[in-house]
C-alpha cells in the first residue's frame, strides 16, 4: 500500500489551465489507495465538458419573476373583523362626545387620518399660537354637540367599512335639498320613497319638474325603480314633450332589462301607463309602432287607444288624464279637439 499524492489537475482536462491547480492531498489526509488499483470512481477526473452557469439573480428579481404570487383572504372576513373596531373601546385612541345627550363614540386615529382628510386635519390641528404641528397630537376629548349620535355612528361605519347601513334617521334631508343637482335628484328621489321622506320625495319631484329634459338623460333616471318612475310621469308639470318622455322611458326600460334579466314588456308595465300616448300626432305614432315592433314596450292596446282618440275626437274611452298636455309638451293640431277632455 502506497499513500496517493493526490490528483494533479494536469491529469483532468476538464480544469482550466489559468486556474492554479488545488493543493495535493497531505499525506495525513489517511486516504490510502492499492498501488495496483485505480482511483475510485469519486476521485477520478470529471468528462471533458465545462459547463458555465448563469450568475445568480438578485432577490428583488426573484421575487418580482414569474415564480411570485398574490395572496388575497375573504373580503368578507376582513369587512366582519374591522366592523367589530366601530365605536369599540379596546383599543381605541381616540374619542369624541357627540350631540346633545354627549354620547362617547371611540374610534382610532389611524383609521380616520387615512380615510377622512376633515379628521386628519382635526387629530393633527396644533394649539394657537404653536410654530410647529408636526409633533402636535391633540388628545381629545373632541365634543360634537351638533351632530346627531347616529349620523356620526354611520359616517365612522363607512369609514372603518366601506359601507354603511341607513335608515330615516341616519338621512341628512336639509343636506340633501340643499345640494340636489341634476344628476343626482333621481338618486334622491329614490332614497326618500325608500325611506319614506314624503317632504324630501316632494322636493325633489318639484327639482325634476323644473328642468325634466335635463334630468331624463342621467344615469340616476335610467336606475330609477318602476314604482318611483310611474310617479314622475303622473306630474302635469313635467317640462319635456311627450315624444321625448316617451323615448326616455324606452332606454329606462332596455338598462332595467337587462340588469333585472327580464324582458322589456314586463318591467316597464307601471309605467308605460303613464306615457300620454294621444298627445302625438299620427305621423309620430306611426314611427312610435315601427319602434315598438322591435321591443313590445308599449301594449297594442294602448296604443290603438291613441288612434281612437284621434278617429273620434270625443268619448274615446282614453282616461282624461292621458289626454292632458303636460307643462312642457308641444302644442299638436289635434290638441284642441282633446280640451273636452281637459275640462
């Protein structure tokens, strides 16, 4: 037995010839082979082939590569769980006193400094006279005597949740008359029958009156209910003609059907009573059947009511109410033979 005296790399061709060649193996290293034998198979030289691998990528790369993922929980568990924090002292840092039976509300400032730039502004306002707020956090109490418990509950509700559950008392109806805009009386209008406002319902019925040609062409009117809409129409002050209310009740009827998912016939029946149908001329009537061959929206029956009206001028069966010119309808020739109607 012979002690090895180790593998040169002049004997692997596979070992760069700019490398320096690693130390042989020391005697004392105990590996002791047969001088008759050959090396074994873990220490003899590796194949002829060098095979060089790519630097290896940074972590920020890694991470950003196709191998990465998204993880997304319940949103509904997330909602439940910061639903628990409203109004919840564990916790909380912050409280206010609010309206004139000083309820204590307690919230968290974080929360409201990152959804409410008004609450940012009041958990963060420096005393009078102070240089610098930065370093400023008021600590509160902070008293709200004139804003109703319920009102404040719903607005840290929407804060915490992103959602907020109303009823009549939580509705701001001075706030709400006093910012109605066209595109948002409908949206209005809706609320107040929901919640039973009848001051706020006729408030608004009066806004949609004065300015109907606007008003039709909102999104708010395409979502109103059918029960809602049947009401606008019943109005004698509505300032649109009726070949245009007529039009504007068929693109409400097509956006209901298709977010209802039934067919157009079946949910614009409420209010389609209402169209006044014999305040069109003939000529307008016969583009108006073209168009109802398409989508039925109005019943054959009302609409051979209309040319009744027309043929007999008097006693046609038609309601009286269907007979009289809204504020803003244009004047017909045949108007004059509906004032009997009128009367």
């Amino acid at each position: 037995m012979t002690q090895s005296a180790g593998l040169l790399p002049a004997a692997c061709p596979g070992w760069p010839a700019s490398r320096p060649p690693p130390a042989p193996l020391p005697p004392s290293s105990g590996l002791l082979l047969p001088a008759s034998s050959s090396p074994p198979a873990i220490l003899r030289p590796a194949p002829a082939r060098l095979r060089l691998l790519p630097p290896p990528r940074s972590l920020r790369q890694l991470m950003a590569g196709p191998c990465s993922a998204r993880l997304q929980g319940d949103v509904a568990a997330f909602t439940a769980a910061l639903r628990t924090l409203v109004n919840n002292p564990q916790f909380s840092d912050v409280m206010f006193v609010v309206g004139q039976e000083q309820q204590k509300v307690f919230a968290h400032r974080c929360v409201l400094a990152c959804r409410c730039q008004a609450f940012r502004g009041m958990l963060s306002q420096a005393p009078v006279g102070s240089q610098d707020s930065s370093s400023i956090t008021p600590q509160g109490p902070f008293i709200l005597g004139n804003v109703q418990p319920e009102v404040f509950l719903a607005v840290i509700e929407f804060l915490y949740t992103n959602s907020v559950t109303l009823n009549s008392h939580i509705l701001c109806v001075k706030f709400i008359k006093d910012t109605l805009s066209v595109e948002q009386v409908c949206e209005a209008l809706q609320a107040a029958v929901t919640y039973g406002q009848v001051d706020l319902q006729q408030h608004c019925l009066d806004f949609i009156e004065g300015c109907t040609a606007a008003v039709v062409r909102t999104q708010g009117f395409r979502e109103l209910s059918d029960v809602v809409l049947a009401r606008v129409l019943r109005s004698d002050r509505l300032a649109v003609d009726e070949l245009d209310l007529v039009q504007a009740v068929r693109e409400w009827a097509h956006v209901s059907s298709a977010v209802l998912e039934r067919p157009v016939p079946e949910v614009a029946a409420l209010p389609v009573r209402e169209l006044r149908l014999p305040l069109l001329a003939p000529s307008e009537l016969v583009t108006l059947e073209s168009y109802n061959q398409q989508d039925l929206l109005i019943p054959v029956e009302n609409i051979a009511a209309a040319w009744r009206a027309h043929a007999l001028r008097r006693d046609s069966g038609v309601p009286s109410r269907l007979c009289r010119p809204r504020q803003g309808t244009r004047p017909r020739d045949h108007h004059r033979h509906l004032e009997p109607h009128t009367k």
